[in-house]
C-alpha cells in the first residue's frame, strides 16, 4: 500500500515537473516560479520514488 502511494505522488510530481515549463512558454507565470515550483517537484520526486523503488531484503 505504501508503494502504491508513493508510486502515485512520484507520478504527480513529474506532471509538476512538466506544468510549470509548459506555462513559461505560453508566458502565463515568471521564470523565479517556475524555478520554485520545479525544485520542490523535484525534491518530492527523489523522495517518493526512493520509497517506490525501494527493494525490501528476501531473507
């Protein structure tokens, strides 16, 4: 369960990674926001897909 979860927030932090640049381009938010926003998408990715993709020991 608490892989599925985290495979779900890892998910949605990559749709944050990619938003944010998306917006740039059609000159709806600053470049400092999207500089913001990508680096806590981010931060929150390596933590959720560290517990995703985590192998637990068989022994």
């Amino acid at each position: 369960m608490k892989k599925i979860i985290a495979q779900c927030i890892a998910l949605l932090s990559l749709v944050l990674l990619i938003a944010p640049s998306l917006l740039l381009l059609m000159n709806q938010i600053e470049l400092e926001r999207v500089k913001s926003v990508m680096l806590i998408a981010t931060i929150i990715w390596f933590a959720s897909a560290t517990v995703w993709m985590w192998k637990e020991n068989a022994s």
